[in-house]
C-alpha cells in the first residue's frame, strides 16, 4: 500500500510541471476551490485573532504576562493568515522561476510566509516552556519577566528571520 502511493507520487511528476500544482495530481479547478479555502478560512482566523488583540490592548486588568504571550503569539498568527489572504500568482514560465526572477509580491509574501509560520511555532513553544515553568513552581520567571520577555521577542522574531532571509 505504501509502495503505491509512493509510486503514485514519484509518477505524477512525470506530467507536465507547467500546470503548477497541477503536477502533484490536483486539477486547475481543484486548486482554485482549495487557494479559495484556505483564503477564507484565513478571513475567519483573522477575524479571530484581531479580536483577540483588541481584548488585549483595550482591557488592561487582562494584560498578564501569559496572555501578553498570547498576543505576541496572535500578531505572528495576523501575518500568517495574512499571506494566506493575498491572492497567488503563478508563472506559466518555468525558465523564469529557474532564474529566479521572482516578482517582489511574490518575494515578499513567501518571506512573510515563511517568518511568521517560524515565528508561530517559536511563539508555540515559548508558551509551552513557560507553561512547564509555572506548573513546576519554578519562581524564576515570575521574579525575571522583564528579561524572559526580552529574551523571547528576541527569540521568536531573530531565529525566524535568518531562515526567511536565507
């Protein structure tokens, strides 16, 4: 079974890559309806994550350190969700995607792409170790907050940026 779909894959690469995706075994039609997905599920996630920055920033008896995490959290999760809105556009012309003549929309949206799901995940994981920090009584970040939270903006937005620079 998994020598099949495996085969399946490797042999979908030998249409014609000129379709984009097309390629990989979805029809043009199909991936209009999945591009159109993914935008509109990214609408209602920015939704989502908008009115969780406004909670943050307008009630201040709210604005604890794990929620200001949070916050971090959702402003990486906007510019995800963002690039994820911008509408694709795709070249017919592989020897220009060869050369690497990208255009700057397109440059700059796989840099955000790429920075704000690194950043996500970083912001994830900084949530999840303080988490453990606080479950095991450990006074040292209630004692450093000002540091641990320069520590991890530094963290969360140095480590994404030298790979989406890359």
């Amino acid at each position: 079974m998994t020598g099949e779909i495996i085969s399946n894959f490797t042999n979908s690469f030998n249409g014609n890559l000129s379709d984009g995706m097309a390629g990989i075994g979805f029809t043009q039609d199909q991936l209009v309806v999945l591009r159109t997905t993914s935008q509109v599920i990214s609408v209602f996630s920015l939704v989502g994550l908008l009115f969780v920055q406004i909670v943050f920033w307008f009630f201040k008896n709210i604005r604890t350190f794990a929620f200001e995490l949070v916050a971090w959290l959702c402003f990486s999760c906007c510019i995800f969700n963002l690039t994820n809105v911008l509408p694709v556009y795709e070249s017919d012309d592989l020897s220009s995607m060869a050369n690497h003549n990208l255009s700057t929309s397109c440059t700059l949206q796989s840099f955000l792409n790429i920075f704000s799901d690194l950043s996500t995940m970083i912001w994830t994981m900084i949530i999840g170790f303080t988490a453990y920090i606080s479950v095991t009584n450990q006074p040292h970040l209630e004692q450093n907050k000002t540091k641990y939270r320069i520590y991890f903006i530094i963290f969360a937005y140095t480590l994404p940026l030298s790979f989406a620079l890359m």
